[in-house]
C-alpha cells in the first residue's frame, strides 16, 4: 500500500520568514486567485511554519464549491508584472464592550 504524501522534513521547518527571503509570493486559489506578500501575513498572524498557511488565509467571505488551495509561487519578472499583489493597508482593531450584570 502507497503511503500518504508528506513534505520532506525540511519543508515541515520552513518559516514564513524565509517564503519572503527567497522573494516567493503566496497565492491563494478559491473563487478566485489571489497573490500575497509574506511579509504582509507576518504582520497578521507573526511568523508560522508555511505547510500551516491554510490554518490563517481566508479569501472568501461566502462558502465556494471549488476548493481551497494554498501555494508558493515564485514568478519570473514578466509573469510579476502581469499579477496583481494584495499589499496590507492597514491593520484595524474594533474593540467592542461585552457587559454582564451583576
């Protein structure tokens, strides 16, 4: 009987830091593909083992009937010129009073 597909050992440790030293882009596939900074999701969720990415990255706020896929990709320079790249703008925090009487 085959066995399940794992990543090699060394893929398991790789930090979302060293995604964006290499100069690889994050791309998410669910309705539709979106590219992303790793620098970007480190300000959002701190630096995390890539094989987990699926664990934070949401695209779509409605449930698709594709799948979800997560990707690293490293484009050559015509092909980053024709991607668009989501770059974080702000990080908002709403902070909302929960009460209980007493």
């Amino acid at each position: 009987m085959p066995q399940p597909h794992r990543p090699p050992f060394r893929e398991t440790l790789r930090m979302m830091s060293n995604v964006g030293d290499d100069g690889m882009l994050v791309r998410v596939q669910c309705c539709h593909v979106r590219y992303y900074r790793p620098e970007d999701l480190i300000a959002l969720f701190g630096n995390f083992q890539a094989v987990k990415i699926e664990r934070y990255v949401r695209t779509c706020e409605r449930g698709c009937s594709r799948g979800f896929h997560v990707d690293f990709s490293l484009p050559s320079a015509a092909e980053r010129q024709a991607i668009r790249v989501r770059k974080l703008k702000e990080i908002k925090l709403i902070k909302r009073p929960i009460w209980r009487d007493e």
